[in-house]
C-alpha cells in the first residue's frame, strides 16, 4: 500500500521532470514576455528609458478604450477577420472536396496550389500591389481593354475598396491552408462509410450534408480557429499596402504604432494587452461554440 | 414478419436472382476477375470462399456496383443493371469494418437511408424499432458506435441493411473482426435471418466453415476465376480439382506425388511405399497425384498389411479429437485426425498408415480429380 502510493509519487515525479524543458522554455519565451507586456502597460515608461518609469494604474486602459483610432482598428479587424476567414473556409471546403476525388494530375494541382501560401506575405502584398495600380497595374489594364471600366480604378488607394482588397489578397494567400487542413479532415472519412450510404440508396446531396459535414467538422473547426487567431493579429498585409492607413489599421498596427512611432512604452503595453484580451475571448468563443474540446470524442 | 413492400424500379413480381454473365474486371493490367458465368436463384444463399486476393471481394462489388464492370453483364431480378449505380440496385451491402456512421446513434444509423424515403417519422421509428427488436439491439438505439461492442455493432450493420428491405443481401466478410465465440453466434443468427426473411443472399469469406455451414451453394474462386460450383457436401465429397479438394476441409487433404505404370490397371507407386492398382478405363488423364484426408486414415502399426509407412513425428491432442503428423519423406508430412483417446507412441517411431480405397482421391496433370475404382478388392500390401 505504502510502497504502491510511494511509486506513484516517484513517476509523478518523473513526469513534472520531464515536462521541465518545456515549461522552463515556454516561461521564457511566453510567460515572461507575456507577463513583461502587462506589467508596463501599468506604468508610464518610454522606449527610449524603459527603466525609469512610474505606476500609473489604469490610465493607459483608459486612454487606449477612449481613442476612436483604437476602435476603427478593432473594427477593421473583426470585419477583416469575419469575411476572410468566411470565404476561405467555403472557398477550402469546395476546392478540398474536389481535390478528395481522384482524378488524373490531382497529385500536381495539390503540390500548385500551396504556391500562394508558400510565398511571405510581404512579396505577395507587393505582387498584387502592383497588379492592381491604378495606372500600370494589369488587373485595370484588363478591365479597361475589355471595356468595364472608363479608367483605372484606385483599388489600394480608395478608402471605400482598400478593406476589400486586403480581404481579396488575404483570401488568395491563406485558401490553400485552408484546403489542406479541410483535406486533411476529408481523407479520415472511411471510404466504406460513403460506399454504405450509397449502397442503402442516400442520394448525394443527403450523403454531402449528413455525413461529409459533420464528420469533417473537427477539420473545418481547427481551420477556423487557426485562421480566425491568425487574422486577428494580421499587420503585415496591411502595413505593406497601406502602413498606417486608418481604413486598414489592424489592432496590432495601432498598438505598434504607440510603440514603435510614438515610443510610448506604457501605452503600447496596454494596446497589446487590450489586443490580447480581445483574441483570448475570441478564442474561447470558437472553441466553445464549434466544440473543439469534445471533438475528440 | 416483414411486408417486403418497397420494391426497386425493375421489379415485377419480386423475384431477386443474380446473373452474372461473361463479367470480368481488370485494375489497370491485373486482371482481377477473368469472365466470370454465375446463376443466383431467388431466395438462394450462395458463398463466395477462396484465399485472399482470389477476388471474391470484388466480385461482390461487382454485384453491388460500387465497381464498375470492365466487360459483361449483371443481371438483377431478370433485369440488366450493369451500368445502373449501385444507389438504385435495391441491395443492401453489410461490411466488414461495419461502416457504421460514427456520428449517429445506433436508431439513426439504422434509419439513416429512410430519412429521403419520405415515410413519416412514426413510420420510421417504427420500422427501425421492429429490426432494432429482431436483431435484440433495442435497448442500444441511443448509443453511438463506439460505445458498442463488435458483436453489437455488426448487428447493428445487419439492421441497417434489413430495414431497407432489399432484395438481395451482399456480405462482405461481416464475421471477420469478431472473435471466435461471438462468431459462431453470428453465423448462427445470420442463417437464422434468411430461414426468416427467405431473401437472396451473397457471402463473401474466406472461412470454410462459414462456406460450409451457411450456403445453399458454395462458389469456390481462385484467380479470379470459379473453381467449382456446388452444394457444400458435394463440393466436400467430389471435389472438381486439387485446388478445390485442397481447400475445403480442415486440417487440409494429405497430397502425395504419384508414378504410374500399365495402362487400363494402372499400378500407381507414391511416397512410403504406396502402391494402388486403379481401373482407370473410362478415366480421361493420368493421375499424377493422389490425395486423402486426414480423417480417412487410420493410424496403425508399422507392419500391418496395406499399409503405407512412415515415422511418427508429433501429436496435438484436441480434447475430442487428436492430429497426428507423419513424415513420410523427407519433404512430405501427412496429417491425420481421428477421435477418442490419442494412442501413444514416442515420436521416431515407426507407424503405418490405412485408408479405405473410396477414401482416395487421383488428380491428373491439369489438376483436375479424376474418376476411379480398383481393380483389385482391396490395396496391395506395401512393398518394399
């Protein structure tokens, strides 16, 4: 009895020590960081002298909730983030649906079709930057040869279009991502589930809906998630395109902007923990809705 | 029990027999299934059997559709339906892994293919609880897959095909993932469930006893081809070929190599000084080999009269039966297999082996078994 719950402790024991390297990396890669951020975020400290600072309580939470800049950021960024995520998911599904059938050349699409992805974004933004110049870019010189427009439009440069253009670039980008993930979730259907369904009558559309989709929601979800994080602290599409255009302004371009352009260290900590704060409630949000910590089940 | 209402389009007066005719199906340049002739009577329960990659599977896909055929034609109720898609064939199909939806409960698996049938939910309820009850499954209808053991889940794969009322039933190895116990229970239930519903049937196995004990007839494929056709006792006593002879049975038929001398009485000469006067007369072919099963011989003493020798190697007693290995030559091990108490002999020891002359079976060159008597009353001593 004593020598079994003595055991027990020893590989408990042994457990926490082999779990050590990892927690001593992530506290010094995420914790400390983590922690570091909130704590200026209390104080008045500048970049230029981080130590020499004093408490400040809540006033740069304060500051930042009271900026409208700071809140066309956050709108920006959910509306970026709500139809990007949107139409890549329905976009990956379709394209993951036709890449699951075998067809002739399927494995040479699948190995094109990450080239969008593979590329940074940085190269991908100036691509299409200057594929959609007002006055040398293609895309207008096409529209304007097929007749669909008088002149080029200012696709980077309207404030009305420039949301949806880095929606449009996103989606191009970040697609094949999604393919692979949804691809993945596809091929662990058993192939005798649908050959079952099909013997026992259930026309397509019934098969597509009451088996494809829940059995590949697991997938979709861990897709959703990964891309919704992913776009909700998305900067460098449109830093590149736009820097620090207030049509485009993403969260994290504002609170590096506090940072970086205005040096000020305290006000920057806050940007980033109201950001941090935003994307965690998101998070728990998606999971808890999509269900991803039964999925498992 | 059933109304066996839902007829598919082609049906006329219900009738479900399966002809296959010159089919065959080709994987690239492997031919899998090479012009295969078959009838299926309505009603009938017909086994596939053969060793693994003899394309019994897909001779089974073949019927149901999920594979399309690279020539001939299927015949279902009289009616062609090769190049109809299996959805429409009226079959249903019980699989080996169960395909069971693992995100339904066991009602909704089960009434899954009658959501389209717009029947009405208390009809549906009614005709998945009416299986559930047959199948002794009512108690799990809210239980998903996983929660079920295998013996549950392959009932489970039964009703789902019963409660579409097919014509014909396609099983593709539906015992394999059981264990032994709950395998026997299964075969049991299945041949219960066609004395019942008296609709075609189709099984696919490689398991003799399954063939044996559960089939009207019995086809034998190697090859991608049928062996023999027949009714599991014929297949047992006459076998068509070596390959058929070797097949059914268990513990496997004792071969040996045969050279043959004269020609009308021919005195055929085999391992441990076998030696066999047969009256090959009205016989086509020159038998080259000769065959017995391990429960036609008799083990007995070395010296005995008739008998052929060899020397004793090991013995597995079974409880009620026992197997006995003889070595006969250096390459050749001859099984035999008696009941009661096993005789005990140390192994190196001498012993003669005894046959009774119709237990005997001669295959020619082609393999093919071939008819005989003897001419003389009873086999030749051995000699030496």
């Amino acid at each position: 009895m004593n020598a079994a719950r003595r055991m027990e402790r020893q590989q408990h024991r042994t457990a926490w020590l082999f779990l050590l390297p990892l927690l001593l990396t992530l506290a010094a890669v995420a914790i400390w960081p983590l922690g570091r951020s909130i704590f200026f975020s209390f104080t008045d400290a500048y970049l230029d002298a981080p130590s020499d600072y004093g408490f400040v309580g809540f006033d740069n939470f304060v500051e930042v909730a009271d900026d409208p800049v700071f809140w066309g950021a956050v709108t920006n960024t959910l509306v970026f983030t709500l139809v990007s995520v949107a139409l890549e998911t329905l976009l990956g599904l379709a394209i993951a649906l036709l890449l699951h059938r075998a067809f002739l050349g399927r494995g040479i699409v699948r190995a094109a079709i990450l080239i969008p992805w593979a590329m940074p974004m940085v190269v991908s933004a100036r691509i299409w930057e200057w594929m959609l110049n007002d006055q040398f870019g293609l895309i207008n010189k096409l529209l304007v040869a097929l007749g669909l427009v008088e002149k080029g439009i200012a696709w980077t440069a309207d404030p009305s279009l420039i949301l949806g253009t880095v929606i449009f670039i996103d989606v191009w980008v970040t697609t094949p991502f999604m393919v692979l993930l949804i691809l993945a979730g596809l091929q662990l259907i058993p192939e005798e589930i649908y050959e079952a369904a099909e013997v026992s009558g259930v026309p397509h559309w019934k098969r597509f809906w009451s088996i494809t989709l829940p059995l590949a929601m697991p997938a979709i979800g861990v897709a959703i998630l990964f891309r919704s994080l992913d776009a909700l602290r998305m900067f460098d599409l449109s830093y590149v395109l736009a820097a620090n255009n207030e049509n485009t302004m993403t969260m994290s371009i504002y609170a590096r902007d506090q940072l970086i352009s205005f040096q000020d260290l305290g006000l920057g900590a806050a940007a980033s923990t109201w950001v941090f704060m935003i994307i965690g409630m998101i998070a728990i949000v998606i999971v808890g809705l999509l269900r991803l910590d039964r999925a498992a089940g | 029990m059933f109304e066996w209402n839902r007829k598919p389009f082609w049906k006329e007066n219900g009738m479900a027999s399966v002809t296959l005719r010159n089919v065959s199906k080709t994987f690239g340049t492997y031919d899998v299934i090479r012009s295969i002739d078959l009838e299926i009577e309505d009603g009938e329960f017909v086994v596939f059997v053969g060793p693994s990659g003899c394309g019994k599977s897909t001779l089974l896909r073949l019927i149901a559709g999920l594979v399309p055929v690279s020539g001939g034609d299927v015949f279902i109720g009289g009616d062609q339906v090769t190049d109809v898609p299996a959805s429409k064939r009226g079959l249903a199909f019980v699989f080996q892994s169960y395909a069971l939806y693992p995100h339904m409960n066991v009602a909704r698996n089960i009434g899954f293919a009658l959501e389209t049938a717009r029947l009405g939910k208390d009809e549906m309820r009614r005709r998945v609880a009416r299986v559930a009850d047959m199948l002794k499954i009512g108690h799990l209808l809210e239980r998903r897959p996983r929660q079920l053991s295998g013996g549950q889940r392959q009932r489970v794969a039964i009703g789902r095909a019963l409660v579409g009322q097919p014509e014909v039933f396609l099983f593709d190895e539906p015992l394999s993932n059981l264990d032994a116990d709950l395998r026997m229970e299964m075969r049991f239930e299945i041949a219960k469930l066609h004395a019942d519903v008296r609709t075609t049937m189709i099984y696919v196995t490689h398991d003799q006893t399954e063939a044996m004990t559960l089939a009207d007839r019995i086809v034998i494929l190697n090859h991608g081809k049928i062996e023999q056709v027949g009714r599991p006792r014929a297949l047992y006593d006459r076998p068509a070929n070596r390959f058929v002879a070797g097949f059914l049975g268990s513990p496997r038929m004792n071969f040996a190599p045969l050279e043959t001398a004269g020609a009308a009485v021919s005195m055929l000469r085999g391992a441990g000084g076998f030696t066999y006067a047969a009256d090959l007369a009205a016989a086509e072919g020159t038998p080259v080999e000769l065959g017995l099963r391990p429960e036609s011989l008799q083990l007995v003493g070395a010296d005995v009269k008739g008998a052929i020798r060899g020397t004793f190697e090991r013995m597995e007693d079974l409880g009620y039966e026992y197997l006995c290995y003889v070595r006969l030559t250096e390459t050749l091990v001859w099984t035999i297999r008696a009941t009661g108490s096993p005789p005990q002999i140390t192994p190196g020891e001498p012993v003669g082996l005894t046959w009774q002359p119709e237990s005997l079976y001669l295959f020619g060159e082609d393999g093919r078994r071939i008819d005989h008597r003897t001419s003389i009353p009873l086999s030749l001593g051995a000699s030496s």
